[in-house]
C-alpha cells in the first residue's frame, strides 16, 4: 500500500467521522425498531435493571430478566406488566458463578430463543478501603462485575455472529474512566468492564460482523440504593443521577446503535483531561469535584437486598 495514499484516505475519513458526530450530537439518528428483538437483563431484579426491563417490554421487546433475587424478579415482572408487557421471562441466576450463568443460558435459548440485545448490568460494591476488604468480597466483585461479562458473551455471542445481528451493552460506571478511593476493587472491575466491551466490538468489526453493535454506559452514581449514602459536592454540576432518565439515555443510545454513553455529559472530560495532565493536576481537580473520596459517606443497601 502506498504510504501517501495511505494517509490520505485515512486523513479524508478522519475529518468524515468528526463532522459525522458533530451532526448526529444536533441531529440524532433514525433509532432502530427493538419490537420482537429478546432483550436479556442481567440484575434486572431492582435499580437501573428494573427500569431497562420496563421500558424494553413497553417498546414490544421479549424480555429475559436475570437476578439473584427472586422477589425483586417478581416485583419486575409485575410492573412490566402493568406497562403492558406481553413476552416477559425471569430466571434466578447468580452472576458470580460461571456454571450457573452457562445453565441458565441454555435454559434461556429452549425456552425463549436466541438473545439478540444483552445488557450486562448485575453488579456489586463494597464501599471500603481496600486492605479492610475481605477476600472474598474482592473475588466477587470481580466475579459479577467483569467475570460475568466473559460468559454471556460466550453463551449469547455465537448466535448474534452467525445471524450478523445484535447488541452487547455493557453498564460500566464513570468507576471505570478514572479512580476513586474506597473502591479499588468497583474500579478495577469497571475498568476490565470498559476494556473487555472495547476489544469485543474491534473484534465484530475485523470479523466485519457490522450488525453486532456495542454501547459501554458509564454513568456517575445512580439512585437507585446501590450507592447509598454517597453525595455530590456540586449537586448541580454532577448530580446524582435519576434511574428512570439514566435508562431512557441507555435505551435511547441502544436504539441508535451509540457506541459510548457517559452520563452526565460533563463525565466525558474525565478520560481526556487524564491523558495529558500530571498526575498532582488530575488530583487536584479530582478533590475540587468531590471525586477524590465521594466514597467516604457510603452506606449501600441494607443486607437484606
């Protein structure tokens, strides 16, 4: 290949897709149908996964819920039917357990189908400093938060890549672009979160499987109970962040096939300001945002959830 033909097509294409994002950042594209698609939701049994749930199956999806809970399945599945929901399933699965996810999958495809939308959303967090944190809390974590995502993607994947058609969403957390004192162990697993969905949707674009979209969310603390106790220094600059308006954002960039969703917006500097400032600079804005230490009043749910 001719080197400066080279740069030249890649130049030309470069300035294509930045004027591309400007437009679709004044003009949103056309959002994809999802009606009769078979949305599986991992954690869907409260929080973020309960509303995703809800609004999946308003929109004409089959949905699959996932959780470890199987009363807040219950409480879930009532309320997407009350919303109307006709195609609605719920398993009770344990995301940290490899064998127990691989079960329930091909459970899932007798009895439902081929997923064709999977949102990895189950999650956990400890909330302490990392040398109080015992062992097996420290392997849990992983094991829901990043673990988890490897063997969906086994069992789901497979399917969406001989039809050519489906949509890997990963919920991360802005946990995952920058880190965050008293949860080394949230951060670590987001990051692996953030790193494996990036190498999967390179990996579907060099196998030029071009209809198996990806969308990474990382959004700031969700109040759904998760983060308990956890407040925001400048409410009105990063607030903590409404679930239903979280997973219509999540829904929203699914339907336009939106690789990354960072919410709220002002998140989106984390990465960038990280990659050329010094270290002392980053913690210096880090302390002004309330970021340093926004794990210092965390309560989380009661045990019983």
């Amino acid at each position: 290949m001719n080197f400066f033909l080279e740069t030249l097509k890649v130049t030309v294409l470069l300035v294509y897709y930045l004027l591309e994002s400007l437009v679709f950042l004044v003009v949103p594209g056309r959002k994809k149908n999802v009606s009769g698609e078979i949305v599986l939701i991992t954690g869907a049994g409260s929080g973020i996964g309960r509303h995703l749930a809800v609004k999946f199956a308003s929109l004409g999806a089959t949905v699959v819920l996932w959780d470890i809970n199987q009363e807040g399945l219950n409480c879930t599945v009532r309320l997407a039917k009350e919303k109307g929901a006709g195609r609605i399933h719920s398993y009770v699965c344990d995301c940290g357990k490899k064998q127990d996810i691989y079960r329930v999958a091909d459970q899932v495809k007798k009895e439902v189908g081929d997923v064709s939308i999977l949102i990895n959303n189950a999650g956990i967090v400890i909330g302490k400093e990392f040398l109080d944190s015992p062992d097996s809390l420290l392997e849990k974590t992983m094991e829901v938060n990043t673990m988890a995502h490897f063997w969906t993607y086994k069992a789901f994947l497979p399917a969406m890549i001989a039809a050519n058609h489906g949509h890997l969403v990963s919920i991360a957390s802005c946990a995952g672009l920058c880190g965050a004192g008293r949860a080394s162990d949230y951060c670590a697993s987001k990051f692996a979160a953030v790193g494996f969905a990036e190498s999967i949707d390179l990996e579907m674009r060099i196998l030029r499987k071009t209809g198996v979209k990806t969308t990474i969310v990382c959004p700031y603390v969700i109040n759904t109970g998760m983060f308990d106790g956890v407040k925001s220094k400048w409410p009105r600059l990063i607030p903590i962040l409404d679930p239903e308006y979280v997973a219509e954002r999540i829904i929203s960039a699914v339907r336009q096939n939106q690789e990354i969703l960072v919410v709220p917006r002002i998140a989106y500097v984390c990465p960038f300001l990280k990659s050329f400032l010094p270290v002392k600079a980053t913690v210096l804005l880090l302390d002004y945002f309330g970021l340093l230490d926004f794990m210092s009043t965390f309560k989380g749910r009661p045990k019983k959830e």
